[in-house]
C-alpha cells in the first residue's frame, strides 16, 4: 500500500479513533532518566510503560514512517534494520526488511534480532497483543506518542532522542523546526484579511479531512488559511452537501499517489460546479508524506500547502 500514515490511519487511526484521547507526552528528567548522557536509561513510553534501555541501540525497528524518518534524522539510518510496509523515505528504506502494515509480523521482527522496537500509539490496543509478544522475547519496545500538534510532534524527537542515546541531536532537529516554522508564520502575516481562503483539505476520496485539534489545523492557522472544517473535531468523515455549503476557495488533496487523476476527480464531481475551488479550478494536490507525517518533514509540508494556497506569497 502506497499511502502515507495518515491515509493508513484512514483504514486505522480514523477509523478506529485517531481522536481518541492519548496519553501524556513523555516526561522531563522526573521519568526519563539515565546516567549523564548515556546508558542505561529508563524512558516512559506513551502507554505508560517504563523501558529500560541498557545500552545505545544498534538494531532498530521501527512500525510507522514517521518514526523511522525521524531516527533517519537523528543520524541512525544504518542502525535501522527494518521498517514497516508504508515507509517510503529516504530512499535508504527500500534496502531494509519490512516488517508489515499496521498489522506487523512478530516473527518477522523478532527475527531481524532487534534490540529496540519503536512502536506508534496510533496502533492503540489493536497492536498490544503483538507488542507484548516482542517484549517477552526479551525486545525493548517503545510507544511514541500520536502526534495530534505540533508541539506533541517535538515530543516524539525527544522519546526517540532519549532513547537512542541522541538527545542533542533531537534538541537540535527542534530548534530547525521551530525556525522553519516561524519563517512561515512571518511570511504569512503579511496576507489582508481579506485575501485569507477557506480551505477544504482533503485526504481521502471519501472525504476525510482534518478538523480542529490536529496538526494539520494547527499548519493552517500558522499559515494564515481558513480550515473550512474547524468545527469540526479530529478527522472526521463529512458529507458532498457539507463541503458545498462551506464553498472552499481552494480544495487541497493528498492522496494522488494511490488514486488515478485524483484532481479531475474533484473536478467533474457532479453537483460541485458551483463551489469556488471547483469553479476557478483551485483543486490542487499535496504531497501525501511530508503534509501528513509529523517527522522532520512536516515544515516543507507546511510550506507546500502555503505555496499551494499563496503562490504569490510563498512561491518565491
């Protein structure tokens, strides 16, 4: 399956509740500790559970595309010795072992001999039973936190920072992040109010979007966009008539990669031709990874959609 983590949490995490409640970010100092800088270290892990790791990680598996990007970022590609079925960057993850989908194979994984598995919390209770098999076949295994803000996302860099032994290194991934984003934000604060869009996100034929309390609302409001679904919580799942009655200036999709002429779709809806986006033929399609997984990537994504809405303002 070609799709990004969130169309995989279409089939999962939306389906089976991406906006269920999820657990605290990972503590400070208080619940994550270990010697000055080194190992053992003991990390609490977004369901709760305390790992300890002895030493630094030299196998790494890691179940979603989001953490593998990350601790590709942090410098430990070639510890990564495999992935999961959906990772499609870098290109270095075509020559790792695959693991599966949302439904992994334990056997796969334990014979790839790791000595930590990062796990997802957007699997939920769904993947425990497996998981439990890997931490009885003596694996350390690590959830990291669904990241539904920004700033969630920062804490994933840091449990896999901590537990990786690249602390520093995900201090520093951060603070670029940060600046990313602040450059959008200043570049954004120059478009009037009213020259602002409302925009219609789209991340799956079946009209799935992204509401309130999530990332993708929280880019959209960095980059001075209109969510025309912000009363809407999470990622629900609206109807043609909805998405007529709040007539989007511009339509953004994401899921061109796994559906054939996805924007001529859109076009030739029937019933949408007098919505604005549909009208001026502002349907416009996004790259699925970096607008969707919330890893190292998340601010080019952010500035994608940006230039996708703004051209005269980000397209520079």
């Amino acid at each position: 399956m070609k799709k990004s983590w969130l169309a995989l949490g279409i089939s999962a995490a939306l389906l089976a509740g991406c906006g269920a409640e999820e657990t605290d970010a990972p503590k400070t100092t208080d619940e994550n500790t270990g010697t000055a800088g080194g190992f053992p270290v003991t990390v609490t892990g977004a369901d709760g559970n305390k790992v300890e790791i002895e030493a630094a990680p030299k196998r790494i598996v890691t179940l979603v595309p989001s953490n593998t990007e990350i601790v590709y970022e942090l410098g430990l590609g070639e510890e990564i010795v495999g992935v999961s079925d959906n990772d499609t960057y870098p290109e270095d993850v075509q020559t790792k072992e695959k693991v599966g989908g949302m439904e992994f194979n334990v056997e796969k994984i334990i014979s790839l001999e790791p000595d930590l598995v990062l796990a997802h919390d957007s699997a939920g209770a769904a993947a425990e039973t497996g998981l439990q098999q890997l931490r009885d076949a003596g694996i350390d295994v690590l959830v990291i936190n669904n990241a539904d803000s920004i700033d969630e996302m920062y804490n994933s860099f840091e449990l896999i920072g901590q537990a990786t032994g690249t602390t520093a290194e995900a201090e520093t991934e951060v603070k670029e992040l940060k600046a990313d984003f602040a450059e959008l934000e200043k570049k954004a604060a120059s478009i009037k109010d009213e020259d602002v869009k409302n925009v219609f996100f789209e991340v799956d034929p079946t009209l799935y979007t992204a509401g309130n309390g999530t990332f993708l609302n929280e880019v959209f409001e960095l980059i001075n966009v209109k969510n025309t679904m912000v009363d809407q919580e999470g990622w629900p799942q609206v109807t043609e008539e909805a998405v007529i009655e709040k007539n989007p200036d511009v339509i953004l999709l994401n899921y061109g990669s796994y559906v054939e002429n996805a924007v001529d779709g859109v076009l030739m809806r029937e019933g949408w031709d007098n919505v604005n986006a549909v009208k001026n033929k502002e349907v416009i399609e996004v790259n699925a990874d970096i607008t969707s997984r919330t890893g190292p990537r998340l601010a080019e994504g952010a500035e994608s959609i940006a230039e996708a809405v703004y051209p005269d303002v980000f397209a520079q």
